[in-house]
C-alpha cells in the first residue's frame, strides 16, 4: 500500500492515478528489464549464430571479444538483483508480517504460514476464482468480467517467473562461463546438458516477455505504445477499473470518494 511519499490517489491535470510501485520497486524493474534485454541482445545472436540476423546484431553488441563480457556483467547484475529483491520481499515480511506477531507473542508455525501466505504476491483462493469468472466471462457465461485486487493471479504468475528461471539460467551460464574449470571436475555431457538448459529456458522467458507480459503492459490498444506505470508508479483511473476493480473501489472507499465510484466497464 501507499505511504505519506505515496498518496493512495494522486491528481494530475484534473484527473486521478492510483499507487502502484515505490521508487525502489520501479528502480529494481528498470534494472531487471535492462539486464534481461541485454542478455537477449548478446545472447540469442549466439543461440542462433547460423541465422541471417544474428551476425550483425553480435557485430553491433561488440563482437566476439566484447558481447561475451557485456553478456556476462548481465547475467551477473540479474543474478545480484535475485539475492537483493528475495532480501527485499524478506525484510517487508518480517516488519509487516513477522514483527506484529512477535510483538504479540503470537508466532507461530501456524501464524508464521498463515502470515506467509498472506503476503499480496502469494496465489490464494480469490485467484482461483478470479480464473475460473475470466473464464466464464469470456465463454459468454456471465456478464461480469473478474474483479481483480491490488496484485492479480497474472502479474504473480509473472513475479514469480523469475524465481524458476534464474536458479536455472544462472548455475548453467556459470557453467558455461567457467567450461574448462568445470569439465575438470564434472564430465563434458553434463556442460552440453547446461547449454540446453540456458538456451531454452532464456528462449521461453524471452517469448513470453514478448507476446504476454510486454502485450499486457505495452501493445495492448488501451495501452500503447507505452504503458508509464513502471515510470511513474501510478496507474490511471481507467486502468485501474479495467484491471483492478476491487482495488479501485477499496482505494476510492477509503478516501471518501464512495458517490464517485465508476462501474467496471466504464470508459
């Protein structure tokens, strides 16, 4: 939620944007877009050497002597990110979450998963009900669309990709950094099975950032060419009824604006 820094509703030029993301939030995605973008650029020009594109995009990141070395600084700035924003999300657990209960001598392994789970990017059951009325929606069986809270069953499928891709893509591109300390210890099959794994799975992130998250967020009409909440941390009202409903409603309810409500569809 907001904070004094953050109003939960800001007005600019007459109309109102909800909080979405502290400056710190936006500063660690700008630096994971950035890292990822470069490890795609220096990167897939090596998984696809023999194609028509790819010596000339590998020329312009610098060639072989200088796109292995940016390639390398990428990989190893996202994976310094992983190890600071799971110490991020842990300290915001245990001064929002843990630090409560341990005041009220209340922890317990019983309240420790409870509190756990409650944590906004954890799935929980309005998920699942929110995936089956988006379904139900768009099959034509209710009028309704769902209505989404501050942190919807796909932007958590999207936080969480991160934490399946990179304990895979960092230890095999460590590997493949390091080929002949490794195979000094493990045999050459198990490097080869590492560049499968680094290959493909940069190849999946890199296609679902193109054609699902960056769609969401950027290519879709209402949205492009560019979505400016990861740059401003604020959503604009229209969003905000069209993608997080129930929010929008709890956020105008707690500061009084309850007559001013817009019904979901509104545009």
């Amino acid at each position: 939620m907001s904070d004094n820094r953050y109003p939960r509703i800001n007005y600019r030029n007459g109309k109102r944007f909800f909080f979405r993301f502290s400056l710190l939030q936006r500063i660690q995605h700008i630096v994971l877009f950035s890292s990822v973008i470069t490890l795609g650029l220096t990167g897939f020009p090596q998984r696809f050497y023999n194609e028509a594109w790819a010596e000339p995009l590998f020329t312009f990141m610098g060639g072989i002597e200088v796109a292995p070395i940016i390639h390398r600084t990428a990989g190893s700035v996202l994976v310094f990110l992983f190890f600071f924003h799971t110490g991020y999300w842990m300290y915001l657990f245990y001064r929002n979450k843990l630090k409560p209960l341990i005041a009220e001598r209340n922890l317990g392994p019983g309240t420790f998963f409870k509190a756990f789970m409650s944590m906004e990017m954890m799935p929980n059951g309005k998920d699942g009900r929110d995936i089956v009325q988006m379904f139900k929606y768009l099959l034509y069986l209710s009028p309704k669309p769902p209505k989404y809270d501050r942190i919807c069953w796909k932007e958590k499928f999207d936080y969480f990709a991160p934490y399946w891709g990179i304990p895979v893509l960092g230890p095999a591109g460590l590997a493949l950094w390091f080929r002949d300390e490794f195979t000094q210890v493990f045999p050459g099959w198990l490097l080869n099975a590492f560049y499968i794994m680094h290959t493909d799975e940069a190849l999946l992130a890199g296609l679902f950032l193109f054609f699902v998250h960056w769609y969401n967020v950027h290519y879709a009409p209402e949205k492009f060419p560019l979505g400016t909440v990861f740059l401003t941390g604020y959503l604009s009202e229209a969003d905000m009824i069209h993608e997080h409903y129930a929010e929008y409603v709890e956020a105008m309810t707690e500061g009084g604006l309850e007559h001013e409500i817009k019904p979901q569809g509104h545009h």
